[in-house]
C-alpha cells in the first residue's frame, strides 16, 4: 500500500534489480497431467505357439520368445524434491517447505561504521533469537513471489480487473493456508492487503469493487501492489506491467529508482539521503510518448513507510525526493522502499471511488448510533483488525447494504478510507515497492526475486 505526504495518502513502491544472492529460486509450475501415463501391460503371447518338427524333419520351428513386462514408471519429484507448485498456485507453501525454513531474501551487508555488525558476536546472538519473526517474513515472502510469478505469466489485456484481483487473492490465501472465511482466520495469515490495480494516471489504492466492469487495455500501464501476511508479518511490494514498449522507460525508471532506496537504506542512515539517491535515479529517466520528450517525475507526496505487526503503515515515512528529513533508520525496523515515477505533474490528489479501509489502531471509543456500523465494526475488529480490506472482503464475509455503516465508522475517526491517489489525467505512473528488514547483521531485502 502506498504512503503519502501532505493529502494523508499513502502508497508503498517496490523494486528491485538481479540479486547477488537471489531469494527464493526459481519456481516450478506443473499442470494437473504433466506425468507421463504409465502404458498398459503388453498382453501376454499366445501360448499356442508351433510345437517342434519332428526329429526327421530338417529344419525345427523355434518358440516364440515372450516380451518381457514393462515395470511402471516412478513418477519423478520436481529438481528441488518438493512438491511442485501448480498453476493456478494453489498448493500451500508450507507443505513445499515441510522444515519450516524458507527462502532467505537478499543479504546484504551493512557499510561504513556499520560493516563491524556482519561478525560482531552480540549482533549474530540478536540475529538468531529472531528468527521466528524471520520465518514469519520468508514465509509470506515466498508466497508473494510465487503468487506474482503466476500473475506476471497470466496478465493479459481483456482480462477484467475484477478476474485480476480474485486470481492472485484467491492465490494467496490457498499458499498461506488461511481462506479468511472463518472468523479470526485471515489474522492469522493471508492478504495483507487488497491487490491495488491502479491503471495509467493513478498511481495507487484503486482496486474494482462489487460491479466494477474495467477490462485491461494493451495500452494501458497496470500497478499490481498486493501484501501477504503471516501472523502479521506483512510483505509489501509491488511491480508494473506494461504490454507496448513505449513504457519501457518509465517503468526501468522506477525500478532503477527503489532499488536506490533500497541500496541507500540501512541502520542510522537519514531519511532525506534515501529520498536524494531516489529522486536522482528517477529523474535521469525521459520517455518518447506521441512524438514528445516527456521528462519522468518523482510523485513527491508519496512515500515509502515503515511496518509494523498488523500494521501496514508505521510511524516513519521514506520520501522519494530530497528534502529536510533528519529522522533515522533504526535496528530491528522492516520499511516497505517504494517508488512511484509519473509523466504528469509529480503529484497526486484523491480521485475516483474508495475501495480501500483499515481500522484506526488508536481508534476513539465512541458511541455508535447506526446500528449497521456497530454490527461492521465487530466484523471488521474480528475478522481485519487493523489489516487493511476492501468492499469486495466484506461481499466475501456476506455483509450487505453496508455503506451507510461502513460511511459512519469513518465520520467517526474509527476506520481511515483511502481513496485512489491520481496525477492529471492523459499521465502515466509507474511503481515498483520492496520490503527490507534492518537485521542486526545485514539488511535483508525479504521481498527479493529473480523477477524484480
């Protein structure tokens, strides 16, 4: 999800380029009959074969030999020997890694007065009783990149938005193992929050609700921005696609940008030295568009942002351009880096309907007098907490004609709407997002793949 400055928004970006230590591998996709059918038993010879010639005969007639009988074949694991992932992925990454260790993301190590932490002993010990948390993050970092690696193959123009979303959400919470139905089950893990498709000039927090009928256009430049928790762990990131390459610099320039910010970050390191390695990457990026030279814009009111347990947005912000900000990364944060580039003004204001909520975690005690809005927020508090959702996840619980109630949780300061965040009409934007912890030892960029 995306972080903003000034307009209350916010918008996550990710990014990333070839790993020096890549997390996860490459991923195996098998369809339900990939196997070879095993062949049937040659049937038996007759037995009725021509007995020999008499001994006065010249020339005997020799048996026929019988064939011998083929054994079945062994059916082959995948080169790893786990269970393949299927496509559409729907096993559960769990049971592709049955030790319970996952993939470990991007290490890498910190510089400067900081490069002491890779072997300092009491650094290591702090690294090690971490890693339940640790696990947590690799395993919905697995998910998501297994997820977004379908959805990077499947993503085609004529596909609804609505078909987009439903499929990678449906992935996820097949890969976590929690459907979300039961209350209190999506808690414990599954979307971390709604799939954003934002399309061209918006940049962030638009994903179709109920009815929504918008169909992918082969010109069209898509953000996909979608989150996996477990246990509250979030990974945030996020990637575009275009399908013409006259885009192609406008999303290298967004992706060469986060992945400045995440160079850039690491423990003590200030905010504003990010958001000038940012600024600098996107800005030296241009893109011919209809016969014009447009120049490629940081959007300057969107940020990175720091998460914590259940929260997708922390208390620090990470611009995407240089400024002032003296604040400091900290040991032991996780930062969602991401980056939005924009062949319009560079700024972006609220636009178009909401589909994106989440309860306040400071929400005010206050008496309800709708009825329908004491009833949804006791759906919302058992089923969300304070995980971001969507109107299409309160379809999905059964909840009707709730957007009176849904209207005055927000009034109330309960529950924050986040509208979709727009440039000018006729612009473009592009995102990439990754998701980095600030270990003891070594940042790990948990949400790295071969892909981004």
């Amino acid at each position: 999800m995306a972080g903003t400055t000034g307009n209350g928004t916010d918008v996550n970006s990710h990014q990333s380029v070839p790993a020096s230590k890549p997390a996860g591998g490459s991923l195996l996709y098998a369809s339900q009959h990939d196997e070879k059918k095993e062949r049937p038993e040659d049937d038996k010879d007759d037995d009725d074969d021509e007995a020999p010639a008499d001994a006065g005969d010249e020339i005997g007639i020799k048996k026929k030999k019988k064939k011998p009988k083929k054994k079945p074949k062994k059916k082959k694991p995948s080169a790893n020997g786990t269970i393949r992932q299927s496509s559409p992925p729907r096993v559960p990454v769990a049971s592709l890694f049955s030790t319970g260790q996952y993939p470990v993301g991007e290490e890498v190590e910190y510089r400067n007065e900081n490069a002491f932490r890779t072997t300092n002993e009491e650094k290591r010990h702090l690294d090690r009783i971490n890693n339940d948390f640790l696990e947590e993050y690799r395993h919905g970092a697995e998910v998501h990149r297994q997820v977004r690696q379908w959805a990077q193959m499947n993503i085609k123009p004529g596909q609804s938005l609505t078909e987009i979303a439903e499929g990678i959400e449906d992935g996820v919470r097949a890969l976590t193992g929690h459907q979300g139905l039961e209350e209190g089950d999506n808690l414990k893990g599954g979307m971390g929050f709604p799939t954003g498709l934002s399309l061209n000039h918006c940049a962030a927090h638009f994903t179709p609700n109920a009815g929504n009928k918008t169909i992918l256009q082969k010109e069209d430049v898509l953000k996909v921005d979608f989150g996996v928790h477990i246990n509250g762990r979030i990974v945030d990131s996020a990637f575009t696609m275009a399908f013409d390459p006259v885009y192609d610099n406008l999303l290298a320039a967004a992706k060469d940008a986060t992945n400045a910010g995440v160079r850039e970050a690491g423990i003590d390191v200030r905010m504003s030295d990010i958001g000038a390695a940012i600024q600098e990457a996107m800005e030296s990026y241009e893109m011919e568009l209809g016969g014009q030279t447009l120049p490629v814009k940081c959007i300057r009111n969107l940020n990175g942002h720091d998460i914590i347990q259940y929260s997708i947005h922390g208390r620090k912000s990470v611009p995407i351009v240089k400024g002032g900000d003296q604040t400091k990364m900290d040991e032991g944060e996780t930062f969602a880096i991401e980056t939005f580039g924009s062949t319009g003004k560079g700024y972006v204001r609220d636009d178009m309907e909401t589909s994106h909520y989440a309860k306040k975690a400071d929400a005010p005690n206050v008496p309800l007098r709708v009825s329908s809005a004491r009833t949804l927020l006791s759906s919302i508090s058992k089923n969300f907490g304070t995980l971001p959702f969507c109107r299409r996840y309160l379809d999905r619980l059964g909840h009707e004609k709730y957007l009176l109630g849904l209207n005055n949780l927000v009034s109330n300061g309960i529950v924050e709407a986040y509208p979709p965040l727009c440039d000018v009409k006729g612009s473009h934007t592009a995102q990439f997002e990754h998701t980095i912890l600030l270990r003891p030892t070594v940042k790990e960029v948990i949400s790295r793949g071969d892909d981004y």
